[in-house]
C-alpha cells in the first residue's frame, strides 16, 4: 500500500472523534441538567473505589470551561490520529485512557481526578514521539505541528505550576503516550516506501545511472555523440551559438 493510497479522508476520521465528544458532553449535560455530581466516580489513587475513575474519568469535568478546554484538542488530535496511524488509532485511545488512568491512580494525590485531559496528553506524546521514530517526513511534519500548537502544554505536567489541575493525570498520559510510541508498529506506508536505490539488492554496477559515477563520486565515461542515450534514460543535450551581426 502506497502512502498517497492510505491517506485518504474516510467517515471514521471525524465518526469516532464526534462520538467521543457527544458521550462527554453527554455525561456533562445530564450531570448539570439534574443537578448532579459525578465526581466522585473520577479517579481516587489507591482506592478500590477510585479504580472506577480509570474507566469514567475522561468523560467526567467539573465546569463549562474545563469542558470547552479539553473538546477542541481532543477533537483536532484525534482526528489527526486516526488520519495518519489508522491501525493503531483506536488501541492508542482505549488503552491509553486505562494506561493514564492506572498511573494516575498510583502516583495521584489524594483527591479526584477527572478531565479528559490525560487522554489529549496521550495523544499529544503518541504523535509527538512515534512521527520522530519513524523519520517519516509526513509524519514528522505532524510531530512539528503538534509541537507548535501544544508545546506549551508539557510544563503542566510538573508539580506546582497549577495546584486546580491534575499534574499527575499529566504526566501519566504523557508516560503512556511515548510507551505506546515505542510498541506499536511503524505504520505499512512507511515501510513500504522504498526508494529503489535504497533496496538491498540494488545493482549499482549495471544500473545507467550509476555508470555515470565511478568510486569516488565523479562524473565519468560520458556519451559520445553518436551514442543513443536516449535508451538509457538520458537526454542529449545541444546548445546552438549564433554569432552577433556586426554593426
């Protein structure tokens, strides 16, 4: 599969992104509509009762301004996931969301912890790191574009920048979007993209090009004009040189 093949624009790219969201604001707005409080099914470290929050805590946020926060980054990134590492796109989620939740539930402080905001952090080191590893230039480009964007975000995943939010949550999205990065499979676009000269079995004696250069480098044994170059993937090249009148 060539990589003009696999990208292509397909309704999961934008279906499971919206789907995630319309469950988040879903849970937001019967939470708000009936008044009540879902927190305490958010993430409780080292409870039995907080392991719940491993599988509800992304869907869980405590106003309209976390909310707001976390859905346009989730929906750019997700999308951008599920575009360029197909394959991989629904396992980077659902298993982050439980990698960054058990974590979370080992080092967190003793408090609740909700937001969607650690799965974004998986996905913002899933990119990240995993467009790096493959030396892709699409995907790299990618990588680079993530980093504009949300570079800044890597400061909160340290202790005491902001005491309201989960660092914790942070840092554990971030920890299992790098693991993720380095366990999953480079995408087949990538490894099926091949150069011919790049190929081990390159014959670099008989192929017409290279019989231009010799060890070092050097353009050698030329065509004579009489040669019929074009045959062998060249051009000939002739100049005309016309002689100014005299005035």
């Amino acid at each position: 599969m060539k990589d003009q093949d696999f990208f292509k624009f397909t309704p999961s790219v934008w279906i499971v992104p919206v789907l995630l969201l319309s469950m988040i604001w879903g849970v937001f707005l019967i939470e708000n509509f009936f008044h009540l409080d879902f927190s305490k099914h958010g993430i409780l470290p080292r409870s039995f009762s907080g392991l719940q929050g491993i599988f509800f805590s992304p869907f869980l946020h405590g106003n309209f301004h976390h909310i707001v926060n976390n859905s346009i980054p989730l929906f750019i990134l997700s999308v951008a996931l599920i575009y360029f590492y197909r394959n991989n796109s629904l396992k980077v989620m659902i298993y982050g969301i439980l990698l960054s939740g058990i974590i979370t539930w080992v080092i967190g402080r003793n408090s609740y912890h909700i937001g969607a905001s650690s799965l974004i952090y998986v996905l913002v080191s899933f990119i990240f790191f995993k467009g790096l590893m493959t030396q892709y230039y699409r995907l790299m480009a990618l990588s680079l574009t993530v980093v504009m964007i949300y570079g800044g975000m890597v400061w909160y995943i340290f202790p005491e920048i902001d005491k309201t939010i989960s660092w914790e949550g942070h840092l554990a999205g971030f920890i299992a979007g790098f693991v993720f990065a380095t366990i999953y499979k480079t995408p087949n676009y990538v490894e099926e993209t091949q150069y011919e000269w790049e190929k081990p079995n390159f014959d670099t004696e008989n192929d017409p090009f290279m019989k231009r250069f010799d060890e070092n480098g050097n353009f050698v044994n030329l065509p004579k004009p009489d040669e019929n170059v074009e045959e062998e993937g060249f051009l000939r090249i002739t100049y005309e040189y016309k002689e100014q009148p005299k005035e």
